[in-house]
C-alpha cells in the first residue's frame, strides 16, 4: 500500500480503494465504533471515510502511514458525529472478540474475560479510551497517535498511565467510584 504517495492523475482509484477497504475496513469500522459506542454509527462514519479517503487520494503525501491517515479521518467523522444531537450509548458486542478454535469451556472464558475488559475500556472517558485503544488495538506509536488526536507525545503518555491506572481500579474494584460517579 506504500505506493499511494505515489499515485498519478488518471490511476485507477476504485481498485485503490478496494485495497484500502480490505487492508483497513475493520480497523476503520471498530475505531469509530470506540468513539462512538453505536454500531450503526460506525457503519456510516465507516462509509464516509472511505469516501473522503477515495476523493483525497491524490492528497495523500506519506507524511505519515496509510493506517493513520484513515484513523485520523476516521476520528475526525467521529468527533463530528459526536457533536450532532442523535447520540446514544450502546455496549461492545461480541463482534471485536476472536478465537482461533480452542475447546468449548476456553471460548466461554476468553469470551467472558474479553467482554468484561472491553466493557471496562468503554466505560472509560474517551480521551483516555481512544489513547488505550490506538495503542493497543492498533499498535500506533507515541509519536502517530500524538499526531493522530493533535495533542503532544507527552500527553499521549500522561494519558496512556492515567488509563492504565483507572483500568486498574475499574477492574479490581468493578465499580462506578473510580469513574468518579457516585
């Protein structure tokens, strides 16, 4: 996929934005659905981003990787989502849980053990949840995900420990008093 930043006037875009959709569909897909908490959301914003990425190929410099440019996009139809009136919660499903086939007892406890620690990462405040998932879902670096969400890589990092200390909390107590809720 490095060779959009290489791409001319007059390149067949429909055949690059299948590559793009396959490579990135799901990762495009569950980032809006972490910011968003609504699946059907996530499909739409999904579509727009595909959209605006189809209409900016040509714009696409390689400044940084074709992942974070799509996340970023992705955020950003995310973020506006968020501003509009129609906003709903909603849980994690059972789509981001994957097995490989172990045996019938190991699915129900990985399914058990991952839904409690997604539903534990979804109900953190989503600046500290998006920091989470960027780092571990998709394996950015410091340094894209600073770019990605415009702040500086320093509080990447002071948000990356105050997530991780929070998750802890939430998980060892399973309650609202480290969210701060009462």
């Amino acid at each position: 996929m490095d060779y959009l930043k290489y791409l001319a006037p007059g390149y067949d875009r429909a055949a690059v934005l299948r590559d793009l959709m396959e490579a990135f569909g799901q990762d495009v897909w569950s980032f809006a659905f972490f910011l968003t908490h609504k699946s059907e959301a996530a499909d739409d914003i999904s579509q727009e981003v595909f959209l605006a990425a189809f209409n900016g190929l040509y714009g696409f410099r390689g400044e940084c990787t074709i992942k974070s440019w799509l996340l970023t996009i992705t955020r950003n139809k995310a973020l506006h989502y968020l501003q509009s009136a129609f906003i709903r919660k909603v849980t994690l499903t059972d789509r981001l849980i994957r097995g490989v086939s172990p045996a019938a007892e190991q699915i129900v406890f990985d399914r058990l053990d991952n839904r409690d620690l997604w539903d534990t990462v979804m109900r953190l405040p989503r600046k500290y949840r998006e920091v989470l998932v960027l780092d571990y879902h998709y394996g950015l670096k410091v340094k894209e995900i600073a770019q990605l969400i415009r702040i500086s890589e320093g509080t990447v990092k002071s948000r990356a420990h105050r997530a991780k200390k929070l998750m802890s909390k939430l998980l060892t107590n399973n309650d609202e008093e480290a969210l701060g809720y009462e």
